[in-house]
C-alpha cells in the first residue's frame, strides 16, 4: 500500500449543540475509492465540505499529501487538489456545458507566477499549453457529452447534469475527488454506466471519496469503506466486513424501522 | 447625570419613533424577502398628506392616521398587483424588485413635486412648540406623543400577527411559503396584504414623521437608510428585533454626542449598519439568517 | 461559423461582445489614438462685441424652489424692480441710444450643480451679456467661477464669504459686506450689555456655525472677537452644521450640556426655523440668541409665531429704518407700489446688485464686456446700503464693504435697529425676558 | 464580430474629428464631453453591477474621492490634470477595497444595503471634514494650468475608450468566465476553484478606479465640486440608472443610459424641468418589467445581430 495521500485527523464540525461530525479520522490512499455512508444526517455532507475546504472544522485537521487544507477557502483547496461535486447538482445555468468545464479548467489549478491579469488575456495565452478549449472536449468526451458542447445544462437530463457535475470537477486536475451521491437518482441503466465512469477515473490515477446511498454501488467501487452515524465513526473496513458489521445492521435498520 | 437623563429619555422616545419607521420596511422583507425601496417614497407622501388635512381642513396630524393607514394600505396593495406582483421569485427578483420599487420611489417623488413644488413644508400645530418638564428636564409634548403613539402601533401589530388567523398565515408564510400552500392558505392574499400593510406603516411612520419635521419631496431618503440599518440591527424580518435595533440605533446616535461631532451623529448609523451586515448578518438579536 | 467565446450568455449579451484577440487590437488602436493630443482652438464666436445691440440681455439664476425658494423670490424682486425702472425709460443710455435691457433667469432649484450648470448654459449657449448671481454663499461660490472661466461681469447680492472674493477673479462682484463684520457688529453691541452689567463675565458662548465659507467667516469674527476680549468671554460648544440639516437634536443636546450665556448661530433662512423651532421644543433658553442675519423675516414668524422669534438678534446687511430720505425713500416707496409689501434686506441687496451693474454698463456705454468690467472695478456711487455708498474696492477682491446693522426682534412685532447708535431706532433688551430664573 | 470592432474604432475615430469638422456649439460640445465621462462611470458600474450581479448603491463614495483627492492634487501640488486623475482614481480603488473585501461576501440585497450605508457615510464625513473637501462650500480649482474646457472632450473621448476597451476585456478574458460564474453562483464557482473574493475585488478596484477618474474629470470639467453633490445618493443612482437603463450587464447599453439620460437631463429638462424624475422612475420600471436587458436589449431584438450558426 502506498502513502496516504488525504488524511483526516480527529475531525469535528459542530453547529451549536449539535455535533454534525464528531472526532472522525480517515485515510484515502493513492489510486483508492473510500466509500462513505451512513443513515440520512449521519454527517457525511459535512465531512464533506471540511474535506474540501468550504467548512472549517470545530477542531481536527485534514492533510493532503501533509499539507493542511482544512479551514482555508474552496478555492484553495480546489487549487491544493481537492474537488468535490454537490449533491444537488449545481452547473452554471447561463453557461455552456463547454463553458462550465472550462471554467474548471482555467480556475482549478494553482494560480502560477503568469496568473491572473496577465494570463487573464492582456497577454497572449500560454503557447507551451494546448489550446484550454481542446482539453475541456477531451474531458467531455471522455464523460460522455462532447455532442452537447454548445448546450445549456438546463437542456440536459439529470444523468446528463450529473457528469457535467463530474467533468467540470474532473477539469480542475484534481488529486482527490469527493463525490456526493452521483448515482443516487438515475435509473438502473445510468447507474451502471456512472459506476464504470467513476472506476475509469480511479484507474486514470485520481483517489475518490464518495458519498453514496445506492448500496450495489458503493459496495462494488469502494477498496474501503466508513460507516457514520449521528456524526461517529462506526464502523469501518472492506465492504464485505462493514456489510457483516452488526452495529452498521442496526444504524441502518433502526432508522428503517423507526 | 442629569444630563445623561435627558439623554436617555429623549433616545427612547427617538427610538419609538425609528421603530413606527422601520416597521413597514421590516414586515415586507421578512414575508416577501423584497427590500421596499419606496419606503422613504411612501413616508414623504404620508407627509405630505397629513399637511393637505392639516392646512385645507384643519385636520390634526394625529387624526389623521386612519386616513393614512386606509389611503396606503390601497396604493401598497395596488403597487403589489401592479408590479410587484410580476417579478420572478428568488435572487434574481429581489435584485429586480430593488430596482423597480426605485423607480416607484422617483415616480412618487415627481408626483410630491409637481403638485407641491419643491419647498419645505412644515405643520405647525398649535402644541408644536409646547414641552413638559419631568424630573428637571424637558421634553417636546410632539416627540412623547410619535412615542406613545408609536408604542400602541407595535402593540396594535404585535396582536394582529399573533392573535389573528390572518396575522397567523403572514407568519407562516414568513416561515415556508411552500408548506403553506399545501396547508390552504392563500400565499398570494397574504402576500397582498402583507405589502399593503407595510406600506400602511410606512404611511404611518410619515404622519409621524410631518409632526417632528419639515420635508419637501426629497424626504424620506435618510428615514429610508435609517429603516435599513434598524432592520439589519433587529435581524433582516423579526418584528420584535425591530424594535430592539431601533433602540440601538437611537442610543447609538443620542449618546455619539459625547464621542464624534454632532454632525456626523447619522453616520453612526450607517458605520453600525456595515458593520453588523459584516460581522453578524443576522442581526445583534436575531439567528443568523445568511449562510 | 464565428461563435462569440462565452455562448451561455443571453442573446442581446452575446451580440453585444466580440472576441477578445478583437479587444487587444482595440486597446492597441485606443493608445494610439491616446498619444495624440487634444485640439486645443475653442469655437469663438462671440461676434462684434462692440456694436450696439437690440436688447441686453442678463442672465441669472435664482433658487426659485427648494430650500431657499422663499429667499430667490425676495432677490427677484429686487432685480425686477431695478430692471423695470430701468427699462421704464427706455433702457440703458449706450452712446445716445436707449437699448432695453431683459432678465434671462433660471430656477436653480437651491442646487449647487444646477447653480452651475444653468450659468454654462446662459453664458455659453444662450450667449447673455452680462451675469447677476444667485442667492446664498455656497451657489455663488459655485456659480462664479463659470463666470471667471467665461470672462462675464458677475455681479451678486447673494455670497457674503470673503472666500469667494479671495481667489484672484477678475469678473466677480458682490454688494455684501464680509460675514466676520457681521459677527464682529453683534458681539459689539453684546460687549455694551455686559459692560453694562446685563450679561454675565465671563460669558459662556455657544459657537454654532454653517459649514460653509459663509458659517467659517462668522465664526472667525466671534473667535476673533473673544479673544481679543480675554477673559470676559468663554467659548464652550463650537460646533458646525451641514447645509439644510432636517434634525439637530444632536447639536442642541451639546448646547444644553454645556449652558451658554450667548447662543451664537450662524444659519440660513431654513436651517434657522427648523433650529430654532428644536431650540423652543426643548425648552431651551439664553440669555441672547442669535442666527446671524436671520430673524427678522415675515416667514420666520409665520412658521415659529410671534413669540418663537422674540428677543433673535440679528444683524443685516440693510433695514428699511436706516433713512426715509433720498434713495432708500425712493426704493422703499417704489417697492411697497410694485408689491405691495415692505422690502426686507434680501430685496435691497439684490435691488442694489442689478442698479451696480446696470449703472456700470451704461457708464460703459457698451456692451463690451471688459469695458464693463473696468467700470464695475472703479465703480463708487451712492447706495441705499449703510454708509451710504457702494463700491467694489480691489482690497477685498471685489467685495464691498460698510458697517452691519444689529437689530432685534421685539415682542410686538417690530424689529429696531439696536446698533450702532448712530442709526438706532429702538432700544436692544439683554438679557432675555423669555428666560425665567 | 469583426464588424464590431471596426465599427468602434470607427465611431471613436468620427467622435474623434467630428468637433474639428462640424459646426457644434460650445455648449453641446461640453455636454457631449461629459457625456462620455457618464457612460464611462456606468460601464465601471457596470462590471461590479452587470458581470458580477452585485448592485451597488455607493458608487458616488469612489467618484468624491476620486475627485477630491485629484483636485487637492492639482491645487496643492500643480500636479498635471491626467496624473491628478489617475492618482485620484487609484485612491478612489483603494478606498473601494476597504470597504469592499469585507462587504462583497454579502450577496444580493445585503451587498445592496451595505453600499448604501458605505456611500452614506463617506457623505457626511466628506462634508465634515471640511479641511480637505471645502464642506459645504466646496472646492474651487484653479482656472488656468489644466486642459481648457474645450479640450476635455477628447479626454473623456478617451476615458470612454478605455472605459469600452476594459469592458471587453473583463468581459471577453479568462476572468470574464469566472466573474460570470461568480454571478451565476458563487459557491459552486468556488468549488471548482474560482476564488470569488479575488475576482470581486479585482473588479471592485477596477470599478472604483475607473469611477474615481472620472470624479477627477468631473473636477476638472465644473472647476468646482462640492461634497454634498459628489458623494450623493442621487449620483449613485444616477450609475444605476444610466446601466439599468441602458441594459445591465451588456456594453452598449450603459452607454446608450447615458446618453439617454444626459439628453433628459440637460435638454428637456430646460423646458420640463418638472418631469425628469418621473421620466426617469417609469423608465426604471418599464425596462425592469418589460426588458430586464434594457435599451441594448430592445435594440438586439429589433434587430438580431448574432450571426447564424
């Protein structure tokens, strides 16, 4: 196993009395999907934002790579390499979907010493890069929506929304990809294409964390799972030991019954 | 000692007033989430109103209140129907709704002017002048009466939402326009009424307001910014907040004599207001409602 | 296909942009065009400037509405009044032909920048010949510099800081004397009532003033005039107010706080009824009370009542008591013919600006502006004015410059000149009977 | 699109010589020089108002600055006009970060409120503090030294060119994107690295600046300002009118305001002085009913200018 590349240590987020996350501590490796799930409230949301850096954390801090990310802004964190998706869809509605991962493309990397105004366009564009507009059709292609380029997200279906979601955070370069239930929602079929999709971003070497409620799914992606409830850590291991785990049986099964 | 007596006193009857202001204001955004640019619009033309009465039919100011509220409340219900009502819900509306309801405010600004031309107008009450004296110090019988009559007014309102089915749906719908659609209350009624009567207030706070100054077309503006900072002290639509942050804002003012010049004692205000919409967005009172 | 870059935007957005390699070629094109410089020639095309028109036109602007509209009305009359007896017989005598002369005025609404922008317009578009000012310090001081640029005789009744008359113009002319006199006049006659042991010593003075040149020179005369006075008096609020304040709740608890003796405002007509109508809610009363050269006026007892402006002092610049002989007779029945009423020191000053110029373009007989100018500099002819004459002298920058009158509203209604003694028509009263213990 | 931008540089070209050419009279020839000034100032509204969606209500605070710092600078030091305006301007957009980097995380009606509260208050300490701005007697400068009056025109010719040129750029860059995305919404364009606070006050510097040279024009133009008439509410609203009317967000159409509103201003006013207002307020209303893209909008619907694909 190779060095861990995002950890979490004791992480906690309270909002007033109440404890959202509570002392969690996790490890994403290199090339690894974490999978990430637990009753509705269980926390998984907030963990996410103090992962990706649009929430600072009550106490606890998350590492990349050893440096700290948590508690500055999202952007900095896009830039650290860290990005995350929303669990309802948020594309830029006025925006093309070229435009949408473009933006992406332009703003998800660490502002360089050329950045900003100049790169802004007074100067002429970096001629040792290709050409941006290239790479965000690669990625669309790759994501599948290169024939709507020219549309608007709104012109989209869901399933369709929810990869322009993954291609614009895919187009930032992230290190680490936290997705927050992308298969939730679609019907079977896309499901099982998104599953592949996300698998196919893991193999082109960027470490996931998901979100996920659709079960077939996130058992079959995870190397490793972390079972929350009520804001804790309670469980955690390869899906098959957190499926067998009797607390997970009874987060999950005390909340259905009730 | 005395002296901060005096302070205190004529703070709080500052404050009844600034809250009768600020209390239009603060009811229409907190159900309709529409900031009422012609707020101060409103307040001038209520001066100008009481001063017809006042001059044509020799009808004291205070008597004239049930004319004002009934007068408003309709050109309040009538700006709804006829424009409010067409804007597009959420951010993008309520950036429009700033706009347009500005543009109400310039109309009614005309208006003032061609009928009354742009001098200064004053009612001159026979007890303008007159003032009491309490422990020592005196205080203008105008200013305890706005306070006393303001009071009521708050009351009045306070009863109305709580104690009424009416009141009751205004607040629900405050809370989750939604839900109540589904619960059978008629959101778009509600939100008629509810312009209707925050304009009625504001018509209000305008009577008030022609006892306690001169005005002329252009009045309103700082009675308008005033409003916005009481609001944005007392928390963005919690009524009680309201009057809570008009307290603070009078005492603020009354006391800054001590500390900045007097000019600058409305500045006070408006520094107060950047830097609670900074630092605490929900208000000094109210939950934060800003994310 | 030729896609502007950003697609997303709506369609008026996107027909409206263009392609940003397009815009490095228009910043280029714009430096290029910047490094040219600006043409400097002006269209001048005044015309023959010595020939002998059909009408003279002057133009002017007066606060018609807004906060001072009661006041521009007074000035009206009195620049109609002088140019309808001009006119009467024939108009101004330029070399042997009489050419009528006619009043171009505009409303400036009481606006600084309307003040302005309505001179640009009469001097540069409409073309008048010659200019006569507005009313109140801070619109004259505005509006003379349009006609300094333009190089206009400007003549006004209407701007009494000195700090319009420092600046070096050559065109401007005013018939008021300097504010610090006028302070200087009141606090003469308050040292006479506290010689005679009517005021307390030392005083405890209550220093409010307009921020304004007018409101800076009032105060410069009090400061000037404690301290040359020592111990007798003692400033203890000074405190400045802006222009057309709504509320002075604020000023007027400082001046509680720290009881005055002498309550020394410097304000206009509007700011002084809403001041001093605070001043009697509050319950407030001082030994003397004072708004400068307000207090007087027939609108201050219709809005505050006879007894709201009992006991003001004031000090003016004209009062209709100062003769009833000669010319003030003259003017005083001329005016009371026309309208009926009897003129206050507003009239007279704006009565006396529009004679000032008009004399000058005749003794002129020209059109020429310069000429005119010259003949406005030299200008020293009798006036209605205390003293008797009026002139610009150079020394002050084209200020005139003669003695205050103080005057003091009484109970019944009348207002006598209190000071000085050469002039008195009544007897001043100090301190305030108004005030119990 | 080409057409475009040759057609810019043509008008500007025609704006350019049409005064050495055609008989136009002092006056208009002033007017029009101003005019320019305004369409300057909405476009710089324009960017904060128009590409980012942040309302503000106190602009007028940069353009007092701005002015009263460039005519200091020219009464105390002699400094040259174009030098006084630019380091007018520069204190004008520092002066809009100030307040600016802790307000512009507000969004919506509250950024709006804050402004109004910040334009308010730069008023009545402006008029205060009358040892740098004159009070409320204001500031006279000096009559000779600077450019005459005549020449302002091909200076404010140029203020609007690059005032146009800005517009573009901002609007058609990389950072036109994100101010887009920003407007769009600002957490999700933060999630995927733009970084709102860098970009809003990159724009709000540049706002204000570009309004602060402008006051230092306006100063040079009247050779008098005052602080009640440049820090007043009315001439923020007056930027707000002047884009809003135009078409906010688009470029032609605060030009466009503010022609529109400077023919209502100075030439019916003379006879309709009475009416501007009013004129002014159904306006407002209309566009933001009928054609929330304003003048610009109706034009392009009259007339579709995009190309086909």
């Amino acid at each position: 196993m190779s060095a861990p590349l995002l950890v979490g240590e004791r992480v906690s987020r309270h909002f007033g009395g109440l404890r959202a996350v509570d002392n969690v501590d996790f490890t994403l490796h290199d090339g690894q999907i974490l999978g990430l799930i637990g009753p509705n409230g269980a926390g998984k949301t907030t963990l996410f934002s103090v992962a990706a850096g649009s929430l600072r954390p009550t106490s606890g801090r998350v590492l990349l790579a050893g440096t700290p990310v948590s508690g500055r802004s999202a952007a900095r964190s896009v830039h650290l390499g860290i990005c995350r998706t929303h669990q309802i869809v948020r594309p830029f509605a006025r925006l093309t979907v070229l435009d949408n991962v473009l933006v992406g493309l332009h703003y998800g990397r660490p502002p360089g010493p050329r950045s900003g105004l100049l790169r802004g366009g007074l100067l002429r564009r970096d001629h040792r890069r290709r050409d941006p507009r290239d790479a965000a059709m690669e990625i669309l292609d790759f994501i599948g929506l290169a024939d709507r380029a020219t549309r608007l997200p709104g012109e989209l279906t869901l399933a369709g929304r929810k990869r322009l979601e993954v291609a614009r955070a895919l187009a930032t370069g992230p290190r680490v990809l936290l997705l927050d239930e992308v298969v939730a929602g679609l019907n079977p079929v896309e499901a099982s294409r998104f599953v592949d999709l996300i698998r196919q971003i893991r193999d082109r070497g960027t470490a996931i964390i998901m979100i996920e409620h659709v079960m077939h799914a996130v058992m079959s992606l995870s190397d490793h799972i972390i079972v929350l409830d009520h804001g804790r850590k309670i469980a955690e291991g390869t899906p098959e030991l957190v499926a067998a785990d009797p607390l997970v049986i009874e987060a999950y099964l005390g909340r259905s019954d009730a | 000692m005395r002296e901060v007596f005096t302070l205190a006193v004529s703070a709080v009857l500052l404050a009844g007033f600034y809250a009768a202001m600020a209390y239009g204001l603060g009811l229409i955004y907190g159900v309709l989430r529409i900031v009422n640019l012609a707020h101060g619009g409103i307040i001038m033309a209520a001066a100008y109103l009481t001063w017809q009465l006042f001059e044509r039919f020799g009808v004291d100011p205070y008597i004239a209140i049930p004319v004002a509220l009934v007068v408003f409340f309709a050109l309040g219900a009538g700006i709804y129907l006829g424009l409010v009502r067409f804007l597009p819900r959420g951010p993008a509306g309520a950036v429009q709704s700033l706009l347009l309801l500005f543009g109400v405010w310039l109309i009614i600004r005309n208006v003032a002017y061609l009928l009354f031309t742009g001098n200064e107008q004053a009612i001159h009450t026979s007890y303008a002048t007159r003032s009491v004296t309490v422990f020592g110090s005196s205080f203008s019988v105008t200013r305890i009466l706005v306070f006393a009559i303001a009071v009521v007014a708050l009351l009045l309102l306070h009863l109305l939402l709580t104690r009424t089915y009416l009141g009751k749906a205004i607040r629900a719908v405050a809370q989750n326009p939604d839900s109540c659609t589904l619960a059978g209350i008629d959101v778009e009624r509600v939100r008629i009424f509810t312009f209707g009567l925050g304009t009625a207030l504001a018509g209000l706070a305008g009577v008030l307001a022609s006892t306690l100054f001169a005005f002329n077309p252009s009045f309103g503006a700082a009675e308008l910014l005033k409003s916005f900072v009481i609001i944005v002290l007392g928390g963005l639509g919690s009524i009680v907040g309201i009057a809570l942050g008009a307290c603070v804002l009078a005492f603020a003012e009354v006391f800054s004599i001590y500390v900045v010049p007097p000019y600058l004692t409305s500045a006070v205000g408006f520094v107060l207001l950047v830097v609670v919409l900074v630092l605490r967005p929900g208000g000094l009172f109210g939950q934060r409602v800003l994310r | 296909m030729d896609w502007p870059k950003w697609t997303g935007v709506p369609l008026a957005e996107v027909s409206l942009l263009m392609p940003s390699r397009l815009a490095k070629i228009l910043a280029l094109s714009t430096i290029l065009v910047t490094a040219g410089c600006a043409p400097s020639q002006g269209n001048d095309d005044d015309g023959d400037s010595s020939a002998i028109p059909s009408k003279i036109v002057i133009g002017s602007t007066l606060p018609l509405t807004g906060s001072e509209s009661k006041t521009g009305g007074r000035f009206k009359q009195g620049y109609d009044l002088a140019i309808e007896q001009e006119n009467a017989d024939g108009g101004v005598d330029l070399g042997g032909k009489k050419v009528p002369v006619e009043l171009n005025l505009l409303d400036d609404t009481t606006d600084q920048a309307k003040a302005v922008n309505l001179a640009q317009r009469l001097i540069t578009q409409d073309k008048v010949n010659f200019f006569l000012g507005t009313y109140s310090t801070a619109l004259v001081e505005a509006q003379s510099t349009v006609a300094e640029q333009n190089k206009i005789p400007y003549v006004n009744g209407g701007g009494a800081a000195t700090s319009i008359y420092a600046k070096g113009f050559q065109w401007v002319f005013g018939t008021l004397a300097p504010v610090e006199n006028l302070a200087n006049t009141e606090m003469e006659w308050i040292d006479q009532q506290q010689a005679a042991g009517k005021l307390p010593k030392p005083a405890r003075v209550a220093l409010i003033w307009e921020n304004t040149s007018h409101g800076k020179d009032f105060r410069k005369g009090i400061q000037d005039f404690t301290r040359a006075h020592g111990t007798n008096y003692q400033v203890v609020t000074d405190e400045s107010f802006a222009l057309d304040g709504k509320d002075f709740s604020a000023i007027l608890s400082k001046v509680r706080a720290a009881k005055p003796d002498l309550f020394m405002v410097d304000a206009h007509l509007p700011d002084f009824i809403t001041m001093q109508r605070q001043y009697l809610s509050s319950n407030m009363c001082t030994k003397v009370l004072t708004y400068g050269a307000r207090g007087s006026e027939a609108d201050a007892r219709t809005a505050l009542g006879q007894d709201g402006v009992s006991y003001v002092l004031s000090a003016v610049w004209w009062n209709k008591q100062l003769g009833n002989t000669g010319l003030n007779k003259a003017f005083v029945d001329s005016f009371k013919a026309k309208y009926g009423t009897d003129p206050e020191w507003y009239q007279a000053q704006g009565y006396e600006a529009a004679r000032a110029l008009l004399t000058s373009i005749a003794k002129a007989g020209s059109v020429d502006k310069s000429k005119v100018r010259d003949q406005l500099a030299g200008l020293d002819i009798e006036s209605i004015l205390p003293g008797g004459r009026l002139s610009f002298p150079a020394a002050n920058g084209g200020q005139a410059d003669y003695p205050f009158v103080v005057q003091q509203n009484l109970p019944d209604g009348t207002s006598p000149i209190v000071y000085p003694a050469d002039v008195a028509t009544g007897q001043g009263v100090a301190p305030n009977p108004n005030c119990k213990g | 699109m080409k057409r475009q931008a040759g057609g810019f540089v043509l008008a500007l070209a025609v704006l350019w010589v049409a005064p050495l050419v055609l008989p136009i009279g002092d006056y208009t020839h002033n007017i029009i020089g101003l005019t320019f000034m305004f369409a300057a100032t909405a476009l710089a509204w324009n960017w904060l108002g128009g590409y980012v969606g942040q309302i503000s209500f106190g602009h007028a605070a940069m353009f007092g600055v701005g002015g009263f710092v460039a005519a200091r600078l020219i009464i105390a030091f002699g400094l040259p006009t174009g030098v006084a305006w630019v380091v007018g301007g520069l204190t004008a957009g520092a002066y809009a970060l100030v307040w600016g980097h802790p307000t512009l995380r507000l969004r919506g009606p509250y950024f709006s409120i804050a402004t109004i509260g910040v334009g308010e208050a730069s008023r009545l300490i402006a008029t205060y503090w009358s040892g740098f701005t004159g009070g409320s007697s204001g500031l006279s400068l000096p009559l000779s030294g600077g450019p005459t009056k005549y020449q302002l025109y091909w200076y404010g010719l140029y203020l609007l060119a690059a005032a146009v040129v800005i517009s573009y750029w901002l609007r058609t860059s990389r950072i036109g994107l994100a101010l887009l995305a920003i407007k769009e919404d600002v957490e999700a364009a933060g999630d995927v690295g733009v970084s709102a606070t860098r970009y809003q006050n990159l724009v709000l510097f540049l706002s204000g600046t570009m309004v602060g040279v402008c006051g230092g024009f306006y100063a040079s133009y009247q050779a008098f300002i005052d602080p009640q008439d440049m820090f007043s509410f009315d001439r923020s609203i007056s930027l707000i009118l002047m884009a809003v009317i135009g078409g906010i967000g688009t470029i032609l159409g605060p030009v466009l305001g503010a022609v529109v509103l400077v023919i209502i201003q100075e030439f019916l006013l003379a006879s309709y002085s009475d009416y501007y207002l009013g004129l002014y307020g159904t306006l407002l209303v209309l566009i933001i009913l009928f054609e929330p893209l304003g003048l610009a909008g109706l034009l392009a619907r009259l007339k579709p200018l995009r190309s086909t694909p």
